[in-house]
C-alpha cells in the first residue's frame, strides 16, 4: 500500500502532571504508533538490539527502538535500508524508530571520549583535549565533520544536510538535528561558538528536512528534533531552546520535538534538564541523549524528559551485569554457582520464569552465546518495567512515594536474597 506523508501523523499531548515540577505522562503518536510516555526506548546500534530478537523486544514492552545514523551509514549503507522501505521493516519492527543524526559518534571520535555523562569538569578546560591513548580522527569545521571511519580508516564527511539525507533514507519516525558535541573539557570560549555552529547547523537540518518531506512524500511522515547543547551553562542551554524553538524552514516548518544532548555530569543533569524544560514548548515531546541508571531516570523524568534512549543495559548484560531493584551486581562471581534462584523473583522477564542464576553464570563460565541474550532480555525488561512504574506513578499521583521507596532499595538499605 502506498503511504503518503502526512505531518498530522506525528503529534505529543501531554496527560498527567507533576506538582510543582516539569515531569509529565503523556503519548507520542508516529506514523507506526503511540508511545506512552514517559518511555525508555531500547538502542539497536545497527538494526539489531545486540543478541536479541526484534520480537523478543516487543514481547518485553520495548515501545519504539533507537537505531544509529553514523553506524547505518558505514554499514549497510542508507540506500539499502531505503530499499528494504525503511529502518523498521528492514529488522522487522513495526513499532515506532529513532535514529540519532550520527553526530554524537562521529564527535566522539574526534576525542575518544565514550560516555558524555561520565565525563567530568576540569579545572584547566582544553579545547584540543583527547583521551589518553587516542588518536583524533575527526575534524570539525564550520560547514561539517570530517572523520575516518572506524571500520576501515576511510574518510568520510558529514554535514547537516547528509545527515538528514541519511536520516530520510533510513526512515525512522523521529530523527535529530545534527549538532556539534562538546565537552566538559571545551573553554567557555569553546561552548559559545559551537552553540552558534549547531544554531546554524539546526536552521540547514530544516531547511533540508523540509526539500526532503517534499521529495520523499510518498514515504511516511518523519519528525525532526532539534538538540540542544550548552554543556553546563545555564544561560547557554536557555539561549539555545530560545534560539531552536524560533527557527522555521522556508514553508514555515518549525521542530517536532527536542533532544537534550551533550556534556552532562551526574550531579548536575536535572538542573540542566529543568532548565530546559522551564523554556521550551510544553506541548512538544523532549528526549534525553543516553541514559539509563535507574537513579538518573528518575531525575530525568521528575524535571521534564519525556524519552530516553540508551546502549548500556544490553551493554552491561553482555559483561554479565544484571540490574534488580536492589542495585546491580555481576553474575560471573563464584557464589552463583549453586543459585538456583531466578535474577530477580519479582521480574516477569522471559528469562527470570525460565532460568536460574547458577545457569546464566555458567554461560558465562563457558562463553556460550545464550548468556548474552537471556541477561539482555532481562536488563531491558527491567529498564523499560522501570520507566513504565515511573509513568504509572505520575498517573496515580505517587510518584514521590515510588521514588523514595524505590531509592531506599536501590541504595541497598534493603537487601534481595543472595545478593
Ligand atoms: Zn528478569
């Protein structure tokens, strides 16, 4: 059946609100369906959340899933997800699809840094700063990136107009405006010109994202979020959700939505997150770049973020981590070898009805592909049921006591059998 683009398909209503905070429940509808918010939104790099079956991700509540620009590009390559007629129907989903704007890999490469949230402040801010034991392979001027790639070492060059040509190509409901990362090592100095570069940048990503809609509009509706950057700076990221929020494309095409990026400390990400949320459009959904920590979703959701996307619990699964809610441990140690007790009691994951400790850290022991997909199955399960208990909360009006009751156990005053 021939779809035709169609801007009504996309649309945020906000439901329930937090007393006297930003957070809120709400629905995101997409032209493959409705995301109850707020929702952690699984990551599957390269089409595939590693080990585990687009299915399986279904059967364990995952709403929509976040696939990577940068990664899709190197491999296959967007003409091929184009041809297959889009990111979804390509790995079999039929839910809901982001991809980030491959800006966040492509920048990290330029430094080598991994994780933005655990990057830390400096006293003696560097702007040409790499990790140790890294080698720079990106470049950023005025007009784009120029980076090798990690695969093959061959160069390559985004700009905001081939991110959203790959961006389209690719074919998720939610895309992003392609920004420049910073980090906490970056001057002041530093942070002002990028600021201007990504505004800049943001203003080229619609003006392209609306060519795009035109040319593709045999295709279905795809949203764009613009990012915001500003690293700590209040007055920076305030200025920057002013400066997004007024940009228009030639037809008038404004940003469906906002993505909250770049340099982050723990400490700090719901006074950052709040401050966003006090200047941007409430009637406009907001996604938080890369969190997961159970203590983090919380600050998240309680100062306004609506979706999160993160890599780390199929990450850690695969390095025998496993969340429950009494914090987080590590199955490889030898005192479960007889537990023949499942992860967690009280989960309703495929793998805690059917598998016990001392089998998954067997697994382990013998390297056996299994392992991975059935901590996996459980680490998501565990991520997405939280987000989920968090949106039910607001709804009920509880989310305080949810959240006091579930961080005094998270903290581990409270131990879990044989943990
Ligand atoms: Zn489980």
């Amino acid at each position: 059946m021939e779809v035709v683009s169609d801007p009504a398909e996309f649309s945020f209503s906000v439901g329930t609100r937090l007393d006297g905070q930003y957070g809120r429940t709400g629905e995101l509808r997409t032209p493959h369906g409705t995301i109850a918010t707020p929702a952690f939104i699984p990551v599957g790099t390269k089409a595939t959340v590693k080990s585990v079956l687009p299915e399986t991700m279904r059967e364990i509540g995952a709403q929509a899933l976040l696939a990577n620009a940068y990664h899709l590009y190197l491999q296959p390559g967007p003409d091929i997800v184009d041809e297959a007629g889009g990111l979804g129907r390509f790995m079999n989903w039929p839910g809901p699809t982001f991809t980030d704007s491959g800006g966040f890999q492509v920048m990290s490469l330029g430094v080598g840094f991994k994780k933005v949230i655990a990057m830390e402040a400096v006293d003696t801010p560097d702007d040409n700063a790499v990790a140790a034991g890294k080698e720079r392979l990106a470049h950023v001027d005025d007009d784009g990136v120029t980076f090798r790639s990690h695969l093959d070492g061959s160069k390559h060059r985004f700009t905001p107009e081939v991110s959203m040509g790959i961006q389209h190509r690719l074919g998720a409901d939610v895309m992003f405006a392609f920004d420049e990362l910073t980090t906490l090592m970056n001057t002041r100095g530093y942070q002002e010109r990028s600021l201007r570069r990504t505004h800049e940048w943001a203003q080229r990503c619609i003006d392209e994202h609306e060519r795009l809609t035109v040319e593709r509009g045999h295709r279905p509706y795809q949203a764009l979020f613009a990012v915001i950057q500003g690293a700590q700076y209040e007055d920076l990221r305030r200025k920057a959700c002013r400066e997004l929020e007024d940009i228009r494309g030639r037809a008038g095409t404004g940003f469906d939505g906002y993505g909250i990026g770049g340099a982050l400390e723990k400490h700090n990400l719901g006074t950052i997150v709040g401050w966003c949320s006090a200047e941007l459009p409430e009637e406009k959904p907001r996604h938080l770049l890369g969190i997961s920590e159970p203590e983090d979703l919380f600050v998240a959701v309680a100062n306004g973020a609506d979706t999160f996307d993160c890599v780390n619990p199929s990450r850690v699964a695969r390095n025998a981590a496993l969340y429950v809610d009494e914090g987080r441990f590590n199955i490889n140690t030898a005192r479960f070898r007889r537990d023949f007790t499942p992860i967690d009691e009280t989960c309703d994951c495929y793998t805690c009805a059917n598998y016990t400790r001392a089998y998954l850290h067997h697994l382990f022991k013998a390297k056996e592909m299994l392992a991975a997909t059935l901590c996996t199955i459980h680490n998501e399960r565990f991520t997405i049921r939280l987000v989920d208990r968090i949106r039910e909360s607001i709804a009920g009006g509880y989310f305080e006591e949810f959240r006091r009751e579930f961080m005094g156990r998270w903290q581990g005053r409270i131990k879990a059998p044989g943990l």
